[in-house]
C-alpha cells in the first residue's frame, strides 16, 4: 500500500459541498431552486453561482467556466455518479416525491437501502441526483458481526405519499 493505514480521518469530517459544471447556469438554478428548493446565496455574474440549504454559506456550485452549452459527461465514463442531498425526515422526502410527481419529473429509480430510502434522478445535465433520508442508526440492519447489511430493494412510494395524506 501506498499510503499509511494508520490515518484515519477525524470521525466529525463530513463533505462540504459540490461544484458541478454545467452547460446552463439558468437551467440548472431552475432545477435546483425551482424544483428542489434550495437558496441562491451568491452568483458570479452569468457563469457561476452558490446555493444551499437553511442559509449555509453554499452546499452546491454551479458554473459554465469550462463547459458551457457541453454536452452531458458520457454514461459509462469516469467521474461523479451522484450527488446525495440527505433530507432530515422521511416526510421531508415524501414533500420532495410529491413536488417531483406535481411537476412530472421523472426518476431513474428508487431504493429502501436499509439504512435510508432513495429517490433517484437526473438533473438537466445528466448529473445523478439522489434524494434521501436516513434511518435511525439503532434499526439499520447489521451483519452477525456487527457490519452493516445494507441491500437495495424497491422502495414502496405509496408509503411516502401516505405520510402525506395522514396530515391532510
């Protein structure tokens, strides 16, 4: 091995954000604030601007610098499968799945991983978005020795809606 085993990074890390180059700064502004509701916090002229969730400094980047009007980065090429934006309730997740369902966007899947349930899709440059929550830690299914035993089945999107009708 190349690097020392002995690291390990500090367990209150986490990541930050994401910059994303796309081909339409409007475009992808209106897919991420428009449909999933984050904030612009900052924009650099017409070629980049931040956004984010709650008023944090910025989760995601967009910019054109190097790829305006590009086309989509290749399928079955190197690079980012997708962004995971967590979503702190799993009603929170259903209000996210109705609005998508309101606006007729369409997802590439959907999972029950065990430890979270998914909604999968891409944004307007192809970009793989997931949108999820988490379960709480005590019920994530282990392994007998203690390792996670995460799985991917269907997720049953009747029971998101569900929580919905049960407010009314």
């Amino acid at each position: 091995m190349k690097y020392s085993p002995q690291y390990h990074i500090p367990p209150g890390a986490r990541i930050g954000h994401i910059h994303l180059k796309v081909a339409d700064l409007e475009r992808s502004l209106d897919f991420y604030c428009g449909l999933l509701g984050f904030e612009t916090t900052t924009r650099y002229g017409a070629d980049a601007a931040f956004i984010s969730a709650g008023g944090y400094h910025h989760h995601i980047g967009l910019n054109v610098w190097y790829s305006k009007g590009g086309p989509p980065a290749p399928r079955q090429g190197v690079g980012l499968f997708h962004t995971a934006i967590l979503y702190p309730e799993r009603k929170d997740l259903a209000i996210i799945y109705k609005r998508l369902q309101d606006a007729d966007y369409p997802l590439s899947g959907a999972a029950d991983h065990g430890v979270s349930e998914a909604l999968y899709l891409d944004d307007p440059d192809g970009n793989g978005v997931e949108l999820y929550w988490d379960r709480p830690e005590e019920v994530w299914p282990k392994k007998p020795n203690g390792d996670l035993d995460m799985y991917t089945r269907p997720l049953k999107l009747d029971g998101l809606i569900s929580l919905l009708k049960k407010d009314g």
